[in-house]
C-alpha cells in the first residue's frame, strides 16, 4: 500500500536512483544530510526501510550490512569477495529461465535476487 511519500524519503530515493554502488545507510546518510543537515542515522533507517516496504528500492545483506538499491527491476548482483564492489549484473534471459523454472515447481515468483560472489577486475589482483 503506498503512503505518503515524506521530503526525507525523497532526498533518499533521489540519492539512490542516480547512484548505482548499493551503499549502505550509513554511506547514504553522509549524502543525504548535506541537504538536510538535521537528519539522523535513525531517521534514515526508518525511511530506508518504509521505502523497501514500498517496493521503491530494494534491500539485500552481504556479512552484517544492509546494503540499499534504487533500481527495483530483476537484476544480478555481483559481489567483489576482495574489494566488497557490488556491481549489477544485467542478464534479463537468465532472470527470466529461473522465473520461467520456479513457476513449474508450482511456486509464483515475486521478486528475483541472485547475488553472485567472486572477484571484480580490480579484486584479481589483491
Ligand atoms: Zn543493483
């Protein structure tokens, strides 16, 4: 159910749209708060989290940490295991064989998040 949409809420989807590194809350708050210097860290937690609830961003934890994403569409995840990079993935075939296998085990497919770990270019080389 969408509910209203606070200025807060938009500075952070704002944020999260343009920027594609699937930051944490704690990255995203040192941006957000230079354009609302009185925001805290529990505020954008909160705002976090009502912002997956209404699928506007979508959320996944690597280790301890929830890392935040604006683009809400099936993509793949990679996960640098040396650098922590998280990059996306764009295999729209791929997304659409497993939605297409799921369904025949009679289970209906909501969202798909495939997170692959491995190394990034830069990461080969550590
Ligand atoms: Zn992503």
């Amino acid at each position: 159910m969408k509910t209203r949409t606070t200025t807060q809420q938009v500075h952070i989807l704002q944020y999260l749209r343009q920027k594609h590194s699937h930051p944490c809350a704690e990255a995203i708050h040192k941006e957000v708060v230079k354009q609302l210097p009185t925001i805290t860290l529990a505020t954008v937690y909160r705002n976090l989290n009502k912002l997956v609830e209404q699928e506007d961003i979508i959320s996944f934890k690597v280790g301890n940490t929830y890392h935040y994403d604006g683009k809400v569409g099936d993509h793949i995840h990679g996960i640098c295991e040396n650098t922590g990079k998280i990059v996306d993935i764009e295999q729209p075939e791929l997304v659409q064989y497993v939605r297409k296998k799921i369904h025949h085990h009679g289970f209906t497919p909501k969202n798909i998040r495939i997170i692959v770990t491995g190394t990034c270019k830069r990461g080969e080389t550590q």
